[in-house]
C-alpha cells in the first residue's frame, strides 16, 4: 500500500539552538557528529511526523472508504556535560487513529491507543583536531553509546492504551476487522557506534559504524506468536556529505543502512535536505527514501521537520583586563613597547604609539614583561581573578650608556690590523677595527669578552667592565698564528681519581675537538700561543671550563677533575655565576656556564631541577630572601629565552642567607655563600 506523510506544522517558538539530530545530541538526521557542542549547551529537539493508510470496506452492502492514521513525535533533550562530553535523553509517543468514514451511516471512531515508542538514554565523547583556524578545516572523531528501553503501552492511563491496541489488532472496529500492526514491547536494546567528522572550508562528510544488539521480544498477552518474530542484531552505518554555503543555510544528504548479521540482508536509507538556522536556532526539512528494504520492494519515502531548541547554561567567564601605558621615566614621553607573558601561553602584545595597551587574560598569575629598543625592560607580576579590570603603567628608563675605544695592531710591528671583533653569550652583532685598526663600540654598563680575529693571526680574547657614561680605551695586539705552545694534562674522576675518556674543545676558535686517551685519561695538543676558553666534557659528567694563557714555545700542564652528573635530590653548585651588585642582573661572563647546564637539560629532556639562590648574612633577612629568589629567578629565565627549556622543568626558589656552607665571618666564606645551586628534582 502506497504510504504517504504530510507535513505537521508544529513549534512557532525558536529561540536558542543547535543543529540537533531527530534521535537527540548533534547530528544530521539519523547521523551523529563526532564532535559535541560546546559545554554547557542544553537543547530540546522535536520531529513531529503522520503517516495514513487508506483502504475500502463494505458497511450495510455499501462501499466506502476508512483510514488509519500513524501519529509520532520524536523528542528529546540533550546536554553538553564538557566540550568533549554530552548526554542525551529521547523519547517517541505515538498514536493509532482509526479513522471511520460516516457514509453511509454514522458509525463513530473507537479510542486510539497512545504509548511510546522510544525511551532512550545515550551518551557521546568526542573531540575535534583543528587543522587549518583560516579556512575552519578540522577533523574529529567520537564514541556514541545508548540503550533503549523500549517501553509498551499504558493499562491505567489514555482510556487502556493496552486494551485498545488489543483491539485495533484482533477486534472488530466498526464493522470491520482492521489487522492493525500491534505494539510489541521488548527488553533494552543497546548500541555502540564509532563517529568521525571531517570539514574543509564550505565541505563536511560525517562516518558512523556501530552495532546494535537487540532485546528480547515481548508478548503483550494478545499477539499471535507467528507474529512475534524476534528482532536480529545489526550492524548501523551511514554517511553524511554537507555543503556550507553559510551558517544561515545548509544542503544535507545522508545514507543510513542496517545490515541484518542473522539473515545476510541490508536495509537503506537515502536522506536529502535542508538545514535553516545558526549557532542560536536550527530548523530541519528532509524527505527520507527507503531504496532498500528486504520486505517490501516499494519505494518507500516520508517527508519530515525537525526543530530544534535550548540555551547555553554555561555562564560566561568575565575575563579579567588589564590596561596601562609605557612611558620614559623621566620624560613621561610614550613608548611604542613589546609586552610579552613569560610562563604562560599568551601572545606578545604591541603597546600603540601613545603608549596604551589592553589585553584579556585569564583569571591567574602573570608576570608582564616590558620591552622597548634603548630602553631597560621591566617585569611586573600580577594576579588576576574574574571580572577584574587592572590599570597597570610601565615606567621605563633609558639604558645608560658606555663606550669602548681602542686599535687592534701586530704585537711585534705595531702596524695596524683589520680585524673582527665578537661579543660571546651575547646576541651583540659583530664589528670590524678600520684600515687604522681603530674600532668604537657603545655598549650597556656592563662586563664583556671581547674575540678579536684576524686573517693570518692567533684570536686574542679581552674581559673588559665598564661603567655608566664610561668611555674605555682597550688596544689589543694580534701575534702571528705561525707561534706555537703546547697543552696537555689529564682528566679524571673529582671523587675517585678514575681517569676519563673526555673531549677538550677551546670555544669560539676553528681548533679541532681532541680526547683523551681512554686508559689514562691523559691529552696533549700544539695550538697556536694565545689566551683560551678551555672546555673539557665527558658523558655523565658535569663539564668544566678553564681559562689557559699560552706563550709562545712554551708546554703548560693543565689538568681537570669533573664531577658526576648528580642523583636524584642531589645538588651541585653552578660556579662561575656572577651578578651585578645588590641586582639579579647576569654579567656575560656567566653566560657561558649557564649556557652549558642548559645543555644538560637538553640532553636529558625529562630532567627536572629546583633553581636556589643563596646570598651571605649581609643585609636585612627580607632583603636576602628577596635578592635570592630574583637571582634564581634571572637564572630560570635565561635559560627559557635563549635555550626554549620547558617552564615546568624549572622550579626557581630564593633560600636567603638561611643555607650557608661558609663562614659568613670570613670574606671568603661570603664569597662561598652567594651561589646559584641546582637540586636534582626528578630525571
């Protein structure tokens, strides 16, 4: 028999939604998306839907015409519990309507039975991987698991549903046997299916494969068992192609297949439509296609609507704000600043040329970092909850200035040289001294290392401290590369005399790397006569660096004794880290020290250790705990900026004057005192 379905106009409200499919949770039609809404989304959806069959009948020797009607409304609500989690709750009520023509005589209609077809409970995870934010390009894929309890009719309410469906099925119903198709109630069926979304630009396509295991059949008390045929197990899948042309407005087209495992048989849908709406509201239209059916050869189709509606009962955060200005200290003139977030992963922000900035953060700590070119940048930390609006002004002051002089010239002939002068562990560009052999530097007050090299001569290094608005003279004289010296010595264990198999570099030249001889742990090289960095590493062992000054013909005796890399909870002292005085400002001459236990770090990608710095008993308990932590915290930064160490691998703590290990009494124990040391937290 030929079915048709008209369309029900139902639900005139439309407020707050999301496309919502017509079994509940976010889909197409009968299809899931993997990817959930967005916490907090709670929606209701309603697909109201009527089918009739029509058929003759004689009354009193006369022929007319009668009708069933097949009433059903799906609905259901859903909630998004987390960005990757959401629920859902669907039910479908029905209805049987006999329908009894009045020619040729009145003959009335019998109560329809009313119950629900559908009672279901699921549940969908599920996340999306963003591949392209331009072009919204993003995969997802997700898990979707419900259970259907499946409940029967009613035998206390709407006038003995049960008893009506008895009688629609076997009965008489004026006049006429109808052989209505009866409710069959059955134990929960439960269903898994696998979901995967994929979106380039204006194009989407949705996968679902599951299983559905079906409950066991139950006899209401008035079927016949030749028609209680127990339901098979399926497997459910289907797929989805969407078309974007704008949020407003959507083409769908979905196939849905059940595949019967017992009898081998596939059953299909086809599914072309529309979706009207936006993020707020979604309003479906589609005319479903039965183009496979084991049981019936027909074509069979429906039309049908499907609305969908709720609210997003996640309250928005009120972001806290922070708003300020850069300006000279001293001048009050507007700085155009870089204002960057270290230790947290929000994007550097560009002051404009009036100095203002605005920013939204979240609720939490920060520190604010305040750059500009010839100016010292400023750190100011801050802590922000909900709806905070923070006016926060940075103050710059102009770095001073220092100048460093002087000619570069053969140490014998006292003629003038062309050569390249280089600032190590700085990221200071190179110069060149003048056909005079003059060069002219400005620098920051500071210490520097100063590399001088030149074609035909031995390297030549300089340290040299200079002062605010200092102007220093430094000549260097360059020696002939042709003059030769000679070092050698041994290298072994700090603790156990052992001797080591180890490299010995000299940094900064084109001297090659040599070892040592792995039996005795002896080296011997000839380079040319000059002032070297000397490094010395072994595997597992802490590397050591040495100053060594060569003179020409001359054998210079140099050994080193590395200690062990430390154990869990061990600590060693980083020596050679040096800070200007009562600041945590690094000198350079410590950049090469830090430099190499970042290397540590790196070789041992899951190390984790805790930064301490230490200070002597000179100076107020508050003031020392605070110039400790400073310092412990410069060393920390330093190795973020220049060496991308990961924040959570470094813990910075200043311990005071309250950790000696020297007699604070004593020069020398002071000097001990004042250090940087690094625990071993974890490997």
């Amino acid at each position: 028999m030929k079915k048709i379905v008209v369309v029900v106009c139902l639900l005139p409200i439309l407020s707050f939604a999301q496309e919502i499919s017509i079994y509940g949770n976010r889909g197409m039609f009968k299809l899931q998306y993997a990817q959930p809404h967005n916490m907090g989304m709670f929606s209701f959806h309603l697909a109201p839907e009527e089918r009739f069959e029509s058929f003759d009948v004689m009354v009193q020797g006369q022929s007319t015409t009668d009708r069933i009607h097949y009433f059903q409304i799906t609905t259901g609500l859903s909630y998004a519990i987390t960005d990757f989690w959401e629920m859902r709750f669907h039910t479908a009520p029905f209805m049987k309507w006999y329908e009894a023509n009045d020619y040729p005589v009145e003959r009335g209609d019998p109560y329809p039975p009313i119950g629900f077809k559908t009672l279901e409970i699921g549940t969908k995870w599920g996340h999306a991987f963003i591949m392209n934010e331009a072009t919204s390009s993003l995969y997802a894929i997700g898990l979707d698991a419900c259970v259907d309890f499946g409940p029967g009719l009613s035998k206390d309410f709407f006038s003995n549903a049960w008893h009506n469906d008895s009688a629609f099925y076997a009965d008489t119903i004026c006049g006429v046997v109808p052989n209505i198709p009866p409710h069959i109630p059955h134990a929960p069926d439960y269903k898994f299916t696998g979901l995967f979304d994929l979106k380039l630009g204006p194009f989407a396509t949705h996968l679902n494969i599951g299983y559905l295991i079906t409950g066991q059949d139950n006899d209401p008390g008035y079927v016949d068992p030749a028609d209680l045929i127990q339901r098979p197990n399926y497997i459910v899948h289907g797929i989805g192609i969407q078309l974007i042309p704008s949020e407003a407005a959507r083409i769908l087209f979905e196939a849905y297949g059940m595949y019967d495992t017992e009898a081998e048989e596939e059953s299909l849908w086809v599914t072309p439509g529309l979706r009207f709406g936006s993020k707020s509201v979604s309003f479906d239209l589609g005319c479903e296609i039965g183009i496979v059916n084991p049981t019936d050869q027909d074509l069979w189709w429906k039309a049908f609507i499907n609305f969908s509606v709720g609210t997003d009962l996640a309250k928005e955060a009120r972001m806290p704000i922070v708003t300020g200005r850069v300006y000279d200290a001293k001048t009050k003139e507007p700085i155009a600043a870089i204002l960057t977030f270290p230790g947290s992963d929000k994007e550097a922000i560009k002051a404009s040329e009036i100095g203002a900035y605005k920013v939204t953060l979240t609720p939490g700590s920060y520190r604010i970092h305040a750059e500009s070119p010839d100016y010292r940048w400023k750190d100011k930390g801050i802590v922000l909850k909900e709806g905070d609006q923070v006016v926060l002004d940075f103050d710059l002051n102009k770095k001073p200035v220092a100048k460093i002089i002087g000619k570069i010239y053969d140490i014998k002939t006292k003629a003038p040289i062309v050569a390249e002068i280089t600032f190590p562990q700085t990221e200071l560009p190179a110069i060149n001294s003048d056909t005079t052999g003059m060069y002219n530097v400005r620098l920051e007050p500071g210490t520097y290392r100063l590399h001088v090299e030149a074609t035909d001569y031995q390297f030549s290094e300089e340290i040299v401290t200079i002062k605010e608005d200092e102007t220093k003279v430094v000549d260097i004289a360059l020696t002939l590369s042709g003059e030769q010296a000679t070092l050698t010595g041994m290298v072994s264990d700090a603790e156990t005399g052992k001797a080591l198999l180890a490299e010995i570099a000299f940094v900064e030249t084109h001297i090659p790397i040599i070892t040592t001889n792995a039996t005795t742990g002896i080296y011997k090289v000839t380079v040319p006569a000059g002032t070297y960095s000397v490094k010395v590493n072994a595997q597992d062992y802490i590397p050591e660096y040495a100053p060594v000054v060569l003179a020409k013909d001359e054998t210079k005796i140099h050994n080193f004794k590395l200690r062990p890399i430390p154990k869990v909870g061990e600590k060693i002292i980083l020596k050679g880290i040096y800070f200007d005085f009562n600041s945590a400002v690094i000198k350079p001459e410590s950049y090469a020290v830090l430099d190499d236990a970042s290397k540590v770090l790196k070789a041992k990608p899951k190390m984790r250790v805790e930064i301490s710095g230490h200070t002597d008993s000179i100076g107020s308990d508050t003031y020392n705990q605070k110039l400790s932590n400073q310092r412990a915290n410069a060393v920390r930064d330093y190795m973020i900026r220049y060496h991308n160490i990961d924040p959570s691998r470094l813990v910075s703590v200043g311990y005071g004057e309250t950790h000696p290990i020297a007699d604070n009494r004593t020069k020398s124990g002071r000097d001990t005192n004042r250090r940087i040391e690094f625990k071993i937290l974890s490997w």
